[in-house]
C-alpha cells in the first residue's frame, strides 16, 4: 500500500484514520472497527463491503 495514498484516505463511516493490514489485505479503522478490503492494490472503500472487526482484533 503507497502511504501517500493511505495518508489521503479516511475511513467512509467516521472519516478517521485508517491502517493498513497487510496480513489480510485490508484497511482498518480504529474508530469505527470496520476493516474495507483491498483488492488487486484497490482499496474497496464502500461501507456495504466493509466488515465489523471483532474486539480482540488489533488495529
């Protein structure tokens, strides 16, 4: 993931920070627990293909 690009991003539900996770290919967000997939270097960055990220998930 390019960090000039993730410096720009923010998440879609709460416009906070997002982080990279590079183990599952996604972007997290530690606001709003959502995790947004990447695909083919894409950020998916729709809330519908979002998903919840669980409590002991680290962001």
């Amino acid at each position: 993931m390019d960090n000039a690009l993730l410096e720009i991003l923010a998440c879609p539900a709460c416009k906070g920070s997002l982080v990279y996770l590079k183990a599952k290919q996604e972007l997290g967000c530690k606001g709003c627990r959502l995790a947004y997939p990447v695909r083919d270097d894409i950020p998916v960055m729709l809330t519908e293909e979002a998903r919840e990220m669980a409590s002991d998930e680290e962001v």
